[in-house]
C-alpha cells in the first residue's frame, strides 16, 4: 500500500482555500448551518494575475488586458494593442504548505478592428508528495497538479458591445494509487464559457466618464471523476456580472470603481434525514443543464438562502499619468457560503511595453488560509 501526505488525500488544501470543495453541511459556532457548494477543479476560479488580485477579485467590467481571457472574453475585442501576453504566478496558501503554486499564462491577437483571438494556459501545482510503502521505505515522489488550456474568440458590435466566448480543456491529475478503495486515475473535461461587455462614455458629476457592464458564465461543461465507478462531480460553473465606471479626474489622473456578483451555478447540497432521504432541498444528481437553470432555486433554506450564494468583490484603480497604479479592494462571502473575506492592495507599474503588477491580500492569519496571499503579473503590448 502507499501511503502520501495527509492533507493531501483529505484535499485540505482546497478545503481550507476554497470553500467550494469543503464538507457540505457543518454547524457553525453560532448554530446557523454551514451549506458550502462542492464541486471539482476549484481551481479555475481562483483569481490568476496580479490586477484584479488587488482590486477584490473584481475583473468582469474592468478595462480589458491580457487577462481578460479569465474574467471576460468579450473584452478582448476592446484592447487597442494587436499583440499581448501575460504571465502570472501566485504561491498558494503559504501560511498551510511551502510549494502549493499556481501559474497562468495568456496570449492574445487582434485579427482587425472586430474580431481577436486568445489563449491561456493555467497550472496549478500540489508541489510533491512523499510516496512510502507500509515499512515507511521511500517509493519515489508523486506531484500532484491540474491544469487547463483554452482558446478563446470575441468580437465587436459596434463601438460599445462585443461577445466573447473560451473553449476550456480540465485535467486534474490528484492521485496515482488508491483512495477509499478505489483506483484513482486522472479526471478531464471539457467546457465553454460565454460572455458580453458593453461600454459607454458618459459625463457623471461634471468629470467625464466611461461606464462599463460585464457578464461572463464560465466553465459550462461535462462533469469529472477520478475512478471509473467514482461519483462524478461538476465543474465549478459560475456567473459573474458586474459594472465599473471610470473618472477622469484631470489630464493625468484617472480613478475606477468596480464591483462585481457571483454565483456558482451548480446544486446546493440538501438536507437528508439519518437514513439519507431529502427532507429538505432538490437531488443534487443531475444533469449539467438542471443543475444550471434549477442551481437559483434549490436551495434547501429557499430565496434567503439563494441570495447569501452570492459573493460579492468590490475593487478601486486609481492611474497618475498611464504609468502607475494603485489598487484596493475587498471580497466578501457569506458566513454559511465558505467565510471567505478579506482586504486586497497593490500597484502597478506601465513603462514601454509592458506592465509589472503586485498583489498583496490582507485577512486574519488565525482565520484565514489566505492570509498574505501575493500575486505577481507581467504583461507585454507589442506595438504593430
């Protein structure tokens, strides 16, 4: 038998980092039940780069870079560069494990006024696993990961509206042995995302201004398993909607306020009696499209807990000249949703072509794996 890490095969790491993946019913300390969403690869929805990083996770309506390609494919049909990539690079949960790392890279190019294509790769690292038999000799080392790869379309309509759209291939690679009995293989997927954005210069309190409004649903796809006679679970598809106005404050100062909403749109998990008959709430086993449409009202607590789904990130950008930023934000989940809040901060420095940007997350150290969370993003715009 092999034995490996324990916090791995128990996949702490995400149940401590993202709630999404945690038990699905607890009590709290305060008696209210505790109901997290489940479903596979987490990981897509963790924020890759550096910008939205410190702005609250908040990124669907923003002005568009190379890192559209994760908040809102639409928007790259808005950026005015016809070339650009981006790499990212975020150590994960620090304050937990020493080598848990995430890396994003994007690409993207504009075809001509109206039409740009783009891709992504993103790569989340366990780091590695001490593999032993049961006489504690050393057997070699496993390093546990998932990744995606993506291509991505968008186009504009007019001056103001575009539509985007991302194909996503998933595989998430956990395990090379056996868990509760079971051989445990690679598990893969494949999903979609679809997106719109539209944009408007306006004047507001005498400054002018550029109002802008994002939707993006994301990984709308088949469900994975890691065995062969295993549960298969969803993919974390979530709808993201938000709006961001931007000021001109003067000739070199520019301010954004952003917010964004977002809802997993995946089955809450129902109240089942000692024997494991729902008494309160829908079956969870269903198929992809139920499980979307029927995700606004299976709630088991109904409307009110359907609301406390959403999260909520609210973020600020403020530009002296187009050559440096500083950034603010803060990101709020319900309590019952997974308990994830904290404060963000960074900056951003533009010169020549490309971009260097920092993240730094600020929350309760006892509390919150996420603590000290840093993010690093280096962008590059190619002239023609």
């Amino acid at each position: 038998m092999i034995k490996k890490r324990s916090f791995f095969n128990s996949l702490v790491v995400f149940i401590l980092g993202l709630p999404v993946l945690g038990l699905a019913q607890t009590t709290q300390s305060d008696g209210k039940r505790s109901n997290t969403i489940q479903t596979a690869a987490p990981f897509l929805l963790i924020t890759p780069d550096a910008r939205s990083g410190a702005m609250g996770d908040a990124g669907v309506a923003i002005s568009p870079d190379a890192n559209s390609l994760h908040w809102n494919p639409a928007k790259m049909a808005f950026l005015d560069k016809p070339t650009g990539l981006s790499a990212s690079y975020t150590p994960w949960l620090r304050n937990l494990v020493p080598d848990v790392d995430l890396g994003y890279l994007t690409i993207y190019h504009r075809l001509d006024s109206r039409n740009t294509i783009g891709g992504a790769l993103r790569y989340f690292s366990y780091g590695s696993i001490q593999l032993t038999d049961n006489s504690q000799n050393d057997i070699g080392v496993y390093s546990p990961n998932e990744f995606s790869i993506e291509g991505t379309y968008s186009r504009k309509f007019g001056d103001s509206f575009s539509l985007g759209t991302a194909i996503r291939y998933i595989r998430s690679s956990l395990s090379n042995g056996q868990f509760n009995g079971q051989d445990i293989q690679p598990a893969t997927a494949l999903a979609a995302d679809a997106s719109a954005y539209y944009k408007s210069g306006t004047i507001l309190f005498g400054k002018d201004a550029e109002l802008a409004f994002g939707l993006n649903i994301s990984n709308v796809g088949s469900k994975m398993s890691y065995s062969d006679n295993g549960s298969k679970s969803f993919l974390p598809t979530n709808m993201k909607l938000g709006g961001a106005s931007t000021f001109m404050l003067d000739d070199l100062s520019t301010i954004t306020f952003a917010l964004d909403l977002n809802k997993l749109l995946v089955p809450t998990s129902p109240i089942r009696d000692a024997n494991g008959q729902i008494i309160s709430g829908k079956d969870p086993d269903r198929s992809v499209p139920s499980a979307i449409f029927g995700s606004f009202t299976d709630a088991p607590g109904g409307f009110s807990e359907e609301i406390s789904e959403i999260s909520y990130s609210l973020g600020t950008e403020y530009w002296y000249n187009k050559q440096f930023a500083i950034r603010s934000g803060y990101f709020y989940e319900t309590p019952t949703k997974g308990d994830r809040r904290y404060f963000t901060v960074g900056a951003g420095l533009k010169y020549n072509v490309f971009n260097l940007d920092f993240a730094y997350l600020m929350a309760n150290q006892q509390t919150s794996p996420l603590a000290q969370t840093l993010r690093f993003s280096l962008v590059f715009n190619f002239e023609k």
